[in-house]
C-alpha cells in the first residue's frame, strides 16, 4: 500500500502533484481537498470566458476521464485547520482526513480595496469562476464601470465588461498601464487599443471612495475630488498568499510558505506549490514569489515527486513565461525585461506575474516593429535575459528557446543593437543555428 496523500486546492499546484504521484506510485491514496465548486479549471481562461470568446466547458483543461483516470477522492470542502503532529486535516464539516504527506496548494486571493464603500453591493473582483460569473450576471443591468488596478486582472475585468456593453472608467494612479513590465511604448499602445474601444482611462486617478444608494454602488470619489456614476466597482490592486492555514498550523511562512529546494516547508511532510510556495531564486539566493500558471505546475510536479518518493529532485525556478492578451493584442512575456520597483497600482503581486520581470540587470533594451509584431529585447553581453512580443507571435518560439536555455547570443548581439536591425531575421536565424549545434 503507497503513502496516504492529501493535496489541499483544486488548481494546477494541486492537479499537477496529483498527477507526479500518481506517475511515481501507482497504489498511492490520493485525496483532493477544495471548496471550488467547480472543481479544477483554467484561471487565465477566465479572460477570455468573461469577454465571449470561449463557452463555460472549454477552461476545464482536463475531462471527467482524464481526472478519474488519476483515480482521486474529491472531497468538496474547505479544509479548516492542520494538526502537523497528528498528521490530521480538519474540514469545515468537521471531519478530519489523515496523511502521511501533506500538500497545500491554496492559491492567493484579491487583496480588497480599503476605502470607505467597499462593502457596498456592487463591487467585485475577479479570483475565480464564480466571480466570472457574478460579473456577467451584473453586466446585463449595468450602464456603467469603474475598474481600479495597474495589471492583467484589471485589464481582463475592462475587456469583459466592455465585451458586455458596460462603459467603462479605467483608474490607474500612475502614468501609464503596467510600469514595472512593459515599456512605455508597450503601455501607450494597450492604452490606445482600449481608447479606441470607448473606455475611458484615466492616469494619475486615485479611487478615494464608493458612494452608494440604498446598499448598492452608485458612483465612486477620486482623490482629486471628481465623482464618477457608476453601477459596478471592480478592484485588481493585486494579490496575496492564502497562507492562513500553513500560519495558524505553526509553518514557517513570509508573505508565502517558505519551502526547501524540495519545495518542503518547515515540517518534513508539508509540502507547498502554487502561489503560496515561497522558494529561493538559486540565480539569486532570494526569495521569491510567482503567481504564473506554469510555475504553479512545474512546482506541483517537482512536489509531488517529492512526496511519492523521497526529497531528491530540487525545484528550479526557471525563467518566468506568460502568454496573455492585453487589448485585444495577444503578447508573451519572456524572462527579465521590466525596469524594476514597485508598481504603485498594485498593493501586490498581480496575477501573471514574477517578480523577476522587474529585475533588469545590466541588459540593454531594443524595441522595434518587426514582421507585425512590437518586440522588445533585453539583452545581455552574450545571452538574451528577456523579451515581449506583442501581435504576430512568429519570433516568440525561437525567443522561448533562446531564452530559456540561455543560449550564447553573442554573435549577434552587437547587430541587434545597431540602428535599423532587422530583429527578426537575427534571432531567427541564430535560432536555427543554435538548434542545429544541438541536433
């Protein structure tokens, strides 16, 4: 009989350390613990599900055969407490489950606004399906939105009320959308593209206060005195661990749970993936946090093996990748290409990022328009640290590859940083160079 496992979440942390237990022990006991009703789903789906673009059964990435394929027992609560000594999860209804590993994988969750009015009925924010959901349902009787907040989530919020027919006021409190990661070019364009939608952005506009009306959000009070008529309040200032369970269980936790190479916390049979998981960068001996879908997965994996076998395989943090939509415009973002700080909009890390965008280093940046596509680059003495391509994706393969393998670019570096390089033809053909040493 294989170890006893209990995996609190139901996201890709989770789902991807069931999957790495079930590969390295067939007769393992998994059991599955998350109060999400609609158990495991796509986060980053969610975009594109509140602007239309894809039905409720497509963020589901696995389907009822491939999760009972990994034959798990689902229990559809919320897990209460963890008495590490007895190896006991307690839940909600008060039954408890006992392990022999344990894995939290609880994800973060929106850190609310703090300003008089945000009880009101009216405000939402964006964590999950069931938010999706209240979104849309509140769409069809809503002529106005205020949305508040400098990152993706915010933007994901505009673009679904907008593809409902809510005008929308767009609050960013500093100069330009997502300082800390693109350029500012990069922000100009995704400020024009939602401009030209008819939403109304606002720079340098701080939401002071939520008026309301009988209990229900009417307008909102901005800091320098302004009030805005609304009928929906969204709020994306970014967001924090759920690290409640792993504090309150006497873990040794930061803003996330700190975790070994191992991805094992301070007791030798918890274990943490996903947003909570608080490793060290081993590129730079720090601590670090990534709320990336595909960390949370290639933590969930390097965990699970971990606990089906024995601590032996160590996490690498990787170089962080997001492939999202900003304005219509489809972009990947690709290693250390931000210009570092803190970003004023965000109280927190947003969802889709890491915290290595905003670190730079000593790259040098190149932007250009190439091939219909706006790329930038961030490159170093003899390898690309970074790069955003947004529109056409032709060069964000062979920049994927280049980047993550740190490839030698040295032969080309000092092309790409002449006047009027050709961008494309440079990387990709450096690119098949480097694929063709490798073969």
């Amino acid at each position: 009989m294989g170890r006893r496992h209990v995996l609190i979440g139901m996201g890709p942390g989770a789902i991807a350390a069931a999957e790495a237990i079930r590969s390295a022990d067939a007769g393992a006991e998994i059991v599955v613990v998350g109060a999400d009703r609609h158990g495991y789903y796509s986060r980053p789906g969610l975009a594109y599900y509140l602007a239309k673009e894809i039905p409720e059964k497509w963020l589901h990435p696995l389907s009822a055969e491939g999760l009972a394929g990994l034959d798990l027992t689902i229990v559809n609560e919320r897990a209460d407490g963890i008495d590490t000594k007895a190896h006991r999860v307690m839940l909600e209804s008060g039954r408890e489950l006992v392990y022999d590993r344990l894995l939290i994988a609880t994800g973060s969750t929106a850190i609310p606004a703090k300003v008089p009015g945000a009880e009101l009925d009216g405000v939402v924010k964006l964590d999950d399906l069931d938010d999706a959901n209240d979104i849309i349902r509140r769409s069809a009787g809503a002529k106005g939105a205020v949305v508040v907040g400098g990152g993706i989530t915010a933007l994901e919020i505009v673009e679904g009320l907008h593809a409902h027919g809510v005008h929308v006021d767009y609050f960013m409190r500093q100069d330009r959308y997502w300082k800390n990661v693109l350029s500012e070019t990069e922000s100009h364009v995704v400020e024009q593209e939602l401009g030209g939608r008819g939403v109304r952005v606002h720079n340098y506009t701080e939401l002071a206060g939520i008026l309301g009306r009988d209990g229900r959000v009417a307008a909102v009070a901005t800091g320098d005195g302004k009030r805005i008529p609304c009928d929906l309040v969204a709020v994306a200032i970014g967001v924090h661990a759920r690290i409640e369970l792993a504090r309150a269980a006497g873990l040794a936790c930061g803003r996330g749970i700190l975790v070994d190479e191992y991805l094992r916390s301070s007791d030798e049979d918890v274990y943490a993936a996903g947003d909570v998981a608080e490793p060290v960068d081993h590129g730079t001996g720090l601590r670090t946090m990534e709320v990336l879908w595909n960390s949370a997965v290639r933590k969930g994996r390097t965990a699970g093996l971990n606990m089906a076998t024995e601590p032996v395989r160590a996490y690498e943090t990787g170089i962080p990748l997001n492939v999202t939509r900003l304005a219509g415009l489809k972009t990947t973002i690709i290693g250390s290409v931000g210009s570092g700080g803190r970003d004023a909009d965000l109280e927190g890390l947003q969802r889709g990022d890491s915290q290595t965008w905003s670190e730079l280093g000593d790259a040098v940046a190149i932007e250009a328009q190439t091939h219909g596509a706006r790329v930038r680059l961030a490159v170093g003495e003899r390898a690309l640290a970074g790069a955003v391509v947004m529109g056409d994706q032709s060069l964000s393969f062979p920049l994927q590859d280049l980047i993550q393998a740190r490839a030698d670019v040295g032969s080309i570096a000092a092309d790409l940083k002449a006047a009027g390089a050709s961008i494309a033809e440079l990387v990709e053909g450096r690119w098949r160079e480097w694929r063709e040493q490798l073969a």
